[in-house]
RNA sequence: GCCCCGGUAGCUCAGCGGAUAGAGCAGCUGCCUUCUAAGCAGCGGGUCGCAGGUUCGACUCCUGCCCGGGGCGCCA
C-alpha cells in the first residue's frame, strides 16, 4: 500500500522528466524495492540507471532531476538521496509507517488478502496428490498434498474461485496387483498357500511359480508388501472364513482394499486438515466416452498414428524428442490418453486455469499431455505444472532409508503420529517446491520453541494472547485500531516491526503468484523472528507498564502482530494456539 | 546418450538483474535471570560448483562443462 502510493508518484515524476526531455515513449519498468541495506533508505528504485541509455546522459544526473521533481510526494517522503551509480534512496516519514499500523490492524484477518470487488472470480482447479490407492500415503504424497494445499489457500487469499481435485484410477494393472496380493497373504493365512522367501520377496524377477513345504507360492511378481495388504487379509477371513478361495484377485480382494486404502487415505489427509472438493475417478472418462472421442477427436487432428499394433501421439509433430503410444497394441490405453482427456474436461467444466502438482518423478508426461491438449484446442498457458522434489527424512544425523516395492516406506502417518499435524505442515512447506526437501526428525520432534520452527512461529503468535490476559488480569483493554497513539512507538526495533508487517501483503502476493508458499513460511520466521526477541528483551520495553499510552501502542503492535501470524500461518494450514 | 531439478557459511537452507550475499542451528566472547519454557548482545566463518557470454551492473539471465538426485516403457 505504501509502496504502490511511492511508485505512483516517481512514475509522474518520470512522467515528466522524460516529457521535458521530449521523449513520448513508455515509461521504462523500473522497480522499487527494499534495500538490504538501512542506510540505503526504505526503499530504492533503479529508474535513472535504465534511462541513461536512452537519454544519453548520466545516471546519477538523470536521478539528481527526478529527486527534485519528486519533492516531498505529498508528504509521503522524508528525504530523497541519489546514491551509488544512480539509485534514487528514499527514507518514508516515520508518521506513514505508524499510521499504516491502524490500517493494519483495522483490516483485521482481510491484511494483505484480496478485497471482495464483485467481480467474477477467476476459476482454478489445483490437482494434486492423485495417488492410486494402493497403499498409505508417504512423505513424497505428503510433501505434495501440504503444496498443493497451500497453493490453493493463496490462490482463495488473492481472489481465486480455488477447486481442490484428486484424480485416481482403480482400474489397471496396479490394482489387479493389488487384489491378487491380497489374495494371496489371505490364502497364507487360511494354510492354503506358502509365504514367499524374503530372497524372493527382494528380486521382483524371481519365478513364483515355486513351492515350499508341499504349499504353493501364489504371491505375485511386484506384489505389495506393506503390513497393511495382511491386516486388509485377516479381516477379510474374519468376516468371510473360507468363502473367497475361489473368488479372483481381482474381485473382492481388489475391492476391499481399495475401499480400506481409500478411507485410510483420507482419514490422513483429514489429519493434515487436507479436504478435496472433487474425486475424480479416470474410470468415468471411459464409461462417459471421452477416452473414444479424444481418440478420435486426436485423430482428425492428424496428431496420431498407428504402427506396430499401436496407436501412438505424433509428439514429434509439436516438437517433442519422441513419439508415445496411446493405445497398446492389446487395444487397452495407455496412462497418457485418459490424462488428455481428463485435462480437456477440466476446462469443458469451466476452469480459467488448471495448475497439476506432481512429483519429479512425473513430469516428464506433462508435456505431452500439454501439446495434446493444444492440438484439442486448449490455450497450453491456461494449463500449469507445479513441480516438486523428494523428500528424505534425516535422524541422528543419517537419512531414513525408504524402499517402496518393500513397504519399508515412512508414512504421513507416521511422522504426523510422531510431531503433530502443524509440524508436519510446517516443515513440509518450509523448502522451494523444486529443491530437495530433508526433513529434519530429531529437530520435528524437539519441543523447544526456539529450535522448532514451528513453534518458534506458533509461540511468536500464542505470546501475544499471553499479553492479552495479562492486560486483562490488570484491568487494561485492548486497543481499538484507531484507538491508541501509535506514534509513541518510536523504538528502531518497533519501527523495523512495522516496515516488516507493511511486507505481508507482497509476501503473499508473489507466493500465491510464483506458486511458492515457502515465502509465506520465511516471512512468518522473520516476524517471529524480530516479535520474540522484543517481548525476551522485556527491560528495555515492557509491553505493559505505568504509561497507559505506551501500553496501548505497544498493545496495538502486539495486535498487529497477531494478525499477521495467525494470517500467514492460515495460508500454511498450520494452528495458531492462543497458549502453548 | 537425452531431458528435468539442485549445487550459496561446518550443517539445513533463503536470496524478485542492483549497492558491502543473508537466516536458523553449530562454534567463540561477554552480559543477563525473563510479560511462558536460557535468553540478550557481539564475533568468526564464503573462489555463491567451474569457465565463458549478455549487461552500466550477474548468486540471479544465456551457453558449455563438473558433481548430486530424478526421469527417459505398448507402467501409473
């Protein structure tokens, strides 16, 4: 607000600099930013420095005018220095950053969102997770479901119509895996058949068709191992005894752990507070016949062809490095044609923009699907990727190993079971979505506010609730948002307070745009970071003390803190406790 | 071999083409005993992987190379 308030008055001041110099061409994009450092004023902007060039004369010249055509910009400004090769410093009046808590703290939980206009909100749909339910989530699925969750928080905080969708397939291969391993830890457990060996279980390669103990192995090759395939197994012989012997993998065995690993998976995503507007199951893409038209649809565009028994998407043809087969010569699709037709209905359903999440391990489908969907004449910017790294989890200094064709897997649920759901969020959203993420064990499980980020954050917000009852306790109301003098905090450290709350709204606004909630999760460390160590500091300024007006502007920046903690950790999904 | 992502302090990581590259933890020094649980102040610590290029200006953009991770199926 204060910075969009200065560029409109340097963007006259050029304005007329550049008229006087009779040069009707656009203004050039200059920026405003904060310096890192104090001395340089609150804020620079590097315009003169981009003119030299086209005005032919010096930079720290062309600065040295626009400082004098500045002025004091409505009494906004304190003071303008030219510095460096060309930077325009300019120092705000201390009374705009004070005033500016009052907005702050009047705009409630609104602060840096956006404002209702009463336009037509623009519709997104945000997939994300879109795991198959074959087994618990893991860290990777966990990471991807607090990203994409967070993106979707930013999106609603900055205007969007956010639809949160999961895309799933019970059909296929992987779920006749699925069923058939089922049915053989049942056929175990009823003695009809013999548990592979553990060498066997280790090399999907190995034959099974083997025998132990005068009993077949039935367990199939790239079965799932998990502990939860033989819990899926004995409550199935509890309840049915030896009635399924005859029934195939793919029947009842497959439905009943589908069903089970579905409820399992969004019973954790209801612990991370994780709630998906839309289930989107592939199969109906094939019972509504959308997999036969976009075949066809593919087709008439001349963007397929069929070789080897096959029918392949002429990706070349787009400008990718290779073809890929759509349809197998078995007649069956492939992954990729139903991912096509599922992103064309995304947008017959009404979606402005669709941003996919996925892990690395997937994107190299994205393309394909994108150019498909060009061809199916879907503007390809409408459709966005969002992609993010691994995750590893570090303890005593070693990293976990995780396998998962041995289900030796950590799970959501486990770690959530082990730090708690705000943590777990916290740490997962703390990394850039495409760098590596370690989590931390040891320093997750630590309950000390000061080395736990998360609490460092959550503790930062709960002390200005401990305030509060203790202005209570001795009788002293909280400030109304124009009801204190806020120009008695006069503290460098209370000022910096200030400046870094006036940020929030940029914060939120490049994390929302650049898809990247890690910012939200360093900011909130940087206010925590400034707000705990001035209420520790408790000497120097007690909060609440004789002077009944200092009180209440230190009131009224404890409350502008709050607002700002409990803001930004909303767009985390993490808590903010009031005690701790 | 090709494609994607990383490489920044001892460790984990921020860094929106700008000025003297930052934070937390760890280490060192001094002070202090809390509006909630060892805090506060300071110090040391860097060839920003390497080499070119673009630019008034490059950790940031481009090209090549090195190292690490992932992906390159008629799997999903």
């Amino acid at each position: 607000m204060v910075k969009e308030a200065l560029r409109e008055r340097i963007e006259a001041a050029l304005r007329a600099l550049l008229v006087a110099a009779g040069d009707e061409d656009a203004l050039p994009e200059f920026a405003i930013e904060v310096p890192r450092q104090k001395e340089h004023g609150d804020f620079s902007c590097n315009a003169a420095m981009l003119l030299a060039k086209r005005l032919g004369r010096k930079p720290r010249e062309i600065a040295e005018e626009l400082r004098e055509r500045l002025g004091d910009a409505g009494g906004l400004v304190a003071g303008v220095e030219v510095a460096g090769p060309g930077f325009l410093n300019v120092r705000l009046a201390e009374s705009g950053w004070q005033d500016l808590l009052h907005d702050m703290i009047a705009a409630g939980a609104h602060y840096g969102r956006a404002k209702e206009s009463g336009a037509p909100r623009p519709r997104v749909q945000v997939e994300f997770v879109s795991a198959n339910p074959t087994g618990p989530l893991s860290t990777g699925h966990g990471r991807q479901a607090v990203l994409g969750d967070c993106i979707a928080r930013l999106l609603e905080a900055t205007g969007c119509d956010v639809t949160r969708e999961y895309y799933f397939n019970d059909g296929g291969r992987q779920m006749r895996v699925l069923g058939d391993s089922v049915k053989a830890r049942y056929l175990e457990q009823l003695g009809r058949a013999a548990s592979p060996t553990a060498e066997a279980l280790a090399d999907p390669e190995q034959a099974w068709a083997e025998e132990r103990d005068g009993l077949p192995v039935v367990f199939p090759k790239d079965g799932y191992q998990g502990d939860y395939i033989s819990q899926i197994a004995a409550s199935l012989v509890e309840r049915e005894g030896e009635s399924l012997v005859d029934e195939p993998g793919e029947g009842r065995f497959r439905e009943e752990a589908q069903r089970v690993i579905f409820e399992d998976i969004e019973g954790t995503l209801t612990r991370i507070g994780i709630h998906f507007d839309v289930y989107y199951n592939e199969r109906s893409l094939y019972d509504e016949g959308k997999i036969e038209e976009t075949i066809a649809d593919l087709r008439a565009a001349g963007l397929v062809y069929d070789a080897d028994g096959a029918v392949w998407l002429k990706a070349t043809a787009r400008g990718l490095d290779r073809d890929r087969v759509v349809v197998k010569s078995t007649g069956e699709p492939t992954y990729l044609l139903p991912d096509i037709a599922y992103h064309r209905e995304k947008f017959r359903r009404g979606f402005d923009r669709v941003i996919d999440v996925q892990g690395a391990d997937h994107i190299e489908q994205f393309p394909f699907v994108r150019e498909a969907a060009a061809v199916l004449g879907i503007d390809p910017g409408r459709i966005e990727l969002v992609m993010h790294q691994f995750v590893t989890i570090t303890s005593g200094g070693e990293r976990v190993k995780q396998s998962t064709r041995r289900a030796t897997f950590v799970t959501v649920d486990e770690l959530v079971d082990d730090v708690g759901a705000d943590v777990f969020r916290f740490f997962m959203i703390e990394r850039k979505p495409d760098g590596h993420l370690d989590f931390d064990l040891d320093l997750a499980k630590d309950k000390n506010w000061r080395k736990n980020p998360a609490y460092y954050v959550q503790y930062a917000h709960a002390r200005t609730h401990g305030i509060e009852r203790k202005a209570r306790e001795a009788g002293v109301a909280m400030p109304r948002a124009h009801g204190f003098d806020s120009g008695r905090l006069v503290l460098p450290e209370e000022i910096e307070l200030v400046k870094k709350l006036a940020t929030f709204p940029e914060v939120v606004t490049r994390a929302a745009e650049s898809r990247e909630p890690h910012h939200v999760a360093y900011y909130l460390r940087e206010v925590a970071g400034l707000w705990n160590p001035y209420l520790q500091d408790g000497d120097r300024h007690r909060v609440l003390s004789e002077d009944e007006g200092l009180s209440a502007a230190r009131l009224g920046l404890a409350l502008a803190v709050r607002n700002v903690l409990a803001s930004g950790l909303d767009l985390l999904g993490v808590g903010a406790p009031e005690r701790m």
